[in-house]
C-alpha cells in the first residue's frame, strides 16, 4: 500500500517516536555506548557504521527497559540495518558483499 | 578495561563472533516438563506476568557458570522462579514447600507403580512400620500362622520355614534424581523381587 | 508416567528441573494468576506448530507470485491468510533467496526464531557453536552443513534481536515444474527455512 499519491493534512503534530528519525538509504552509526545488565545491541556491531535497509513498523516499546518489566511508554521505531561482514571481523575470508542484516532501536542509532 | 570489566560488559548468553568449535547437529524431542516450561512461558507473557524480555533478563541473571551447566529449559524455569521472588509474587519458601510436595507425590506414585508391578502374583506382603520407625515388610498370613504353630505343642521343628520366607533385605531407592534434590531413601524389603 | 506401557522404573521419577516447573505451575494457578487450563491449551497450540506449516507458505510462494508479493511485504499478514495465527507480539520477515542472494538467520543473543509457523528450534540452533559462528564465518557453516556458495552469491545473514523473526524463502529446485502445491511443499525442510540447506528435488520427510 503505497500513500505516494495522498497529502497529509496540514497541521497535525506526532507524539514522541511516532515519526521515524531515520530513513532506508541513509548511513547511521550504532552507539558505542557499553551498558551491562541487559542489552539488545551485540558487541560486535557497538560503534560500527551501517545503512538503513528498512523501517520497522510499527513502532515499539524499548526492549530494553521491557525486560525490566516495563511494558509501556513511549515508541520508538526499530530499523533493519545492513552492515557488510568484512567491516565486523578483520580478514574476513568470504566474499565483500556477504553482509549482516540487524534489527536496532532507534535509541541506539545516530546520523553519521 | 581490566579482564573482569569485559566479563560484565559482555552478556553470558551473548555469543556472536566468540571461537566456538564443529557444530554438531544435534536435536532431541522436547520432554513434556520441557513443553509446560515453553508453553509456561507464553502464557506469563500474555498476561504480562514476566514478559518474553524479562525472561531473557532473567537467564542473562544466572550468570556464566550457571548458563553453562544448566540446559535452554532448565535456565528458563530458574529465571522465572527469581523473577516472581523479585516481584513478589511468590516466595521461596513457597516454592520450596511445593517442590517438597510434588516430589513426594511424584516418588509415591512411582513407588506404588513399580511395587504393582513387580507384586504380580498375590502378595502376602503388608507394609509396616516396625517400632523404630523404619519401614519394612511383614508378612501377615504365612509367617504369623507359623509363629502360633511354632509355638504349638507340635513342634517347630515338624515343619521347616518355607526358603521364600527368608529374611532378605533388599534396597530400592525412592527416587532416581540424580540431581541432589532427593537423597535416595532405603527400604527394606522381604518381597521377593522377581 | 505410563505404568501401563512400559516397566515403571525409578527413572520415570521427575528431575529436579521438572519439579521446580510443575511447583511454579501449580502454586501460580493457585494464587489464580494463570488459568488452570492456560498451559495445556498453549500446548495444543505450539504442538500444532510445525516445519509442515513453513513448508506450506514456500510452496504457495512459488506457485503464486501475487502472494509471493505479499509474503515479502509482510510475512506475519501473509501467514495470517493461510491461518498462521502468531500468537505473540513478533512480525516476521521473510527472505528471499535468489541467484545471486542466500539468506541465513541466527540469534547471536539468545534463540529467537519464528515459532509460530516452523515449530521448536532444533537444539544445535540454541547451542553456542553455531551462534557464534554464523555471523563470523557463514560460508564455513554452511559448508559445515554440506551447503557450499559460491563466490558471486552474496550471503545475508539475519541475527534477530527485537520482534522481528525470519523465515527464508528457499529457492525452488530446478525439475519441479508441474508439481503440485503439496508435492512443492514435501520437498521444504525446516533447514532450508532456516537457511543452512537449499532445496532439492529428492523428496524427504519435513525435519
């Protein structure tokens, strides 16, 4: 279902997280950020550079503070990031297109 | 970064990219205990009674030793038993209390299942609790028909004590956990264990 | 426990771990915070979850490029169609392998997995080695699982960490044409959904 053809009506305004920061194409760092006790973001991609493949929609509750048990506040979108195999693991032996393919919090993301 | 900072940063469960040998392609069809556990975990989820992150969570919690040495269920039913102590939605004792009781139920049954089993022929057998408090088998019928004929004018000696009556100690542990749960608990026996 | 069945022996006696679950279940029905009938039900319910399901979907795929369509747009809806019910909060991506693309997916942090339609994982999926290594050195596991790919393919490998789970859309084997929906579908096994076998022409039970 494509909205290409429609015009949003002027003069609504989006609560916290429910527009999408980043877009498919663009070029995001992931956070190098180390937080223990619970994480959803693997090491091996922490401060690595990727584009953004795709939108997940719809928004949902940081993962991250769920697993402390909170099931509700605000929404944020999640995005499918591609990011190639031979930046994550020096020498890799395979080809240069082989890549990963990694879903991410908006909190954990930011514009290169 | 000192070598215990990495350890803490570095979640147990967490495995990309770690040396890790030959994959061996094993699998095994779940045990039923193992289903109650995944379909325990759906459904605390639905109810958002420890949802499906907090079980995560909560397996990360166990720590490394303990990820290692427990199995994928094993690690679930532990996280879940910690997560409700934490929010207080039962206690350990409790839990305690009811493990007690579901083994007990668990061991008789076995017991009962395994004793009319091997009774198969009609036994002459009744359980008793001797004055000291352990548990044996006495015979009823025979044993105390000889004793009053023992006793009689006639002589004990007229007649020798059938062989199946003779004393016979024989264990069998209540329990087969291996696991330290339970100790297994002795019974003596003058059954004849065919 | 079946006495009729078999010799009862004291293995049948419940391990700790199975005690400690039939306790928790128990003492959590009584405090009326689940049903008593909840966990059976969920039984019913991921028992009815099967590789056969997934293998269904691929072979409609192939035979129907307008669900094909809708499958890559949106693997949950398309599922839902066919009466896949997911009965939790994930979305499901599916993947299409071509040509020149070959999908893999793995869960680096845990065993996420697109249940509601393949069923329980296989346990070498949830065990260390192949989490660690899927991500690191695809082309060796799959060459490991008797997959080889050759140098122009490139291989995409999916780790799940939020509410999305995978599914990848095999390949279909050259030699199957006019092959019927079921006769397509016998032929998809759980490995090739998760991405470390292809699909070929020799027909197999579903693993």
């Amino acid at each position: 279902m494509t909205t290409n053809e429609l015009m949003p009506i002027p003069g609504i305004v989006k609560a916290d997280g429910e527009a999408p920061q980043f877009h498919p194409g663009e070029c995001v760092v992931i956070s190098a950020r180390f937080p223990i006790g619970h994480y959803r973001v693997p090491l091996y991609i922490r401060g690595k550079t990727a584009v953004v493949e795709a939108v997940i929609e719809p928004p949902a509750v940081n993962n991250e503070e769920e697993g402390f048990g909170r099931n509700a506040g605000t929404k944020r979108h999640y995005y499918r990031l591609a990011i190639p195999l031979r930046e994550l693991w020096p020498g890799y032996a395979g080809s240069a297109s082989d890549g990963l393919r990694i879903e991410v919090s908006e909190s954990w993301l930011e514009s290169r | 970064m000192t070598a215990s900072g990495n350890l803490i940063q570095r979640l147990p469960t967490e495995m990309g990219g770690l040396p890790a040998g030959p994959i061996e392609r094993v699998e095994h069809e779940l045990k039923p205990w193992e289903k109650r556990c995944h379909a325990l975990a759906d459904v605390l989820d639905y109810h958002r009674i420890i949802n499906t992150e907090e079980k995560r969570c909560g397996v990360e919690a166990l720590g490394r030793e303990i990820v290692s040495a427990l199995s994928y269920y094993e690690r679930w039913i532990v996280a879940f038993a910690n997560i409700l102590f934490r929010k207080q939605l039962m206690t350990p004792e409790e839990l305690a209390v009811k493990m007690d009781e579901v083994a007990a139920r668990h061991s008789q049954e076995t017991y009962n299942a395994i004793c009319k089993h091997k009774a198969g022929r009609r036994s002459f057998f009744r359980r008793a609790e001797a004055r000291d408090g352990s548990r044996h088998y006495r015979s009823h019928g025979p044993i105390r028909r000889l004793r009053s004929f023992s006793r009689s004018r006639v002589g004990f000696n007229r007649r020798a004590a059938p062989r199946w009556l003779a004393h016979r100690r024989t264990s069998i542990p209540r329990t087969g956990v291996v696991d330290g749960y339970s100790q297994p608990i002795q019974i003596d026996l003058r059954i004849d264990q065919r | 426990m079946h006495p009729h069945d078999h010799t009862p022996s004291i293995d049948d006696a419940p391990g700790y771990y199975a005690i400690m679950e039939t306790a928790i279940r128990e003492l959590l029905v009584e405090k009326h915070l689940i049903g008593p009938e909840e966990i059976r039900r969920q039984i019913e319910v991921l028992d009815s979850r099967t590789p056969a399901l997934g293998a269904k979907v691929v072979a409609k795929a192939w035979l129907d490029p307008e669900f094909r369509a809708r499958l890559l747009a949106n693997g949950r809806a398309a599922c839902e169609e066919l009466g896949i019910t997911f009965y939790d909060d994930t979305q499901l991506i599916v993947l299409e392998n071509t040509d020149k693309i070959h999908n893999l997916i793995v869960c680096t942090l845990c065993s996420c997995y697109p249940r509601p339609v393949l069923g329980s994982p296989p346990d070498w999926y949830k065990l260390n080695p192949y989490r660690a290594r899927a991500v690191k050195e695809p082309r060796k596991v799959l060459a490991e699982f008797g997959t080889p790919i050759e140098e122009d393919v490139e291989i995409r490998v999916s780790d799940s960490t939020a509410a999305v789970r995978y599914l990848v859309l095999p390949l279909r084997p050259a030699g199957t044409e006019g092959f019927s929906e079921d006769e397509l579908a016998s032929l998809v096994t759980r490995d090739a959904m998760i991405g470390v076998m292809k699909v070929n022409t020799v027909r197999r039970n579903i693993q």
